[in-house]
C-alpha cells in the first residue's frame, strides 16, 4: 500500500453529506509537507506483511506498533493537512469558515494549590 492510498483509505469522504475525501480535497501525501516523512512511511508501510488487504485501523495499530514516532507524526501531520483543507472546510462548514480561528491554549498551572480541595471531607448529607 502506498502512502496516497493509506491516506484515501483513512479520510474516505462522505459522498451523501458532500464531504470530499483526501484525494479528492486537492490533497496527496505532498500535503503533509514534509517528504522525509512521507518517505519514511514508504519505508514503514513494505515493512508490514499484507497491507493490500488489511483494514485501516489494523494498518495504523501496525503502524504505531512498529514505527511509533513517525506513525504518530504521519497521523498528526494528515489530520491537519485534511482538516485545514478548504474544500473540507467548506463542507463542513458550509462555507469558506476557518474550523478554529481563534487558537486559545491555557496555561499550565500548579495543581498543588488544588490539594486542600481534594483532601477536604464531602459536606454532610442535607447540608447543601
């Protein structure tokens, strides 16, 4: 199996609500934007015996057994490049709309000052 093809078997699309798959999304592993990955999941996917025949998921369950870091970065690197894609978020959306325009990430905080509250015994019954 080839990248491309792992890729169309992933993101199938969805013909009935207009969602297009990866191939069909202008997309192809070029799209990953990193061809030392997509080379290096060639080289993963002859690795694995009978890829012709296996279903998706057993494919990538292989995947991240055998070649962990660059399945996990492959996956990652498909879920952005198909989600971002604008002919998916057209239909998604129904329009041309960014999914996540706003990007808000929280800060880490000290969970230790959160301690008290746990340790703390529950109210009795009836005092609430």
């Amino acid at each position: 199996m080839s990248v491309d093809a792992l890729l169309a078997a992933m993101f199938p699309g969805d013909p009935a609500r207009k969602v297009p798959g990866f191939a069909a999304s202008g997309l192809d592993a070029g799209a990953l934007g990193n061809s030392e990955m997509a080379q290096a999941m060639d080289r993963a996917l002859s690795d694995l015996p009978q890829t012709q025949t296996a279903e998706v998921n057993e494919i990538l369950r292989a995947l991240r057994q055998s070649h962990p870091e660059t399945a996990q970065a492959f996956i990652d690197a498909a879920l952005v490049a198909y989600f971002t894609a604008p002919a998916v978020i057209r239909a998604l959306r129904g329009g041309p709309e960014t999914l996540f325009p706003h990007v808000w990430t929280l800060p880490d905080i000290d969970y230790t000052l959160l301690e008290p509250v746990f340790e703390r015994a529950p109210p009795p019954e009836g005092s609430a």
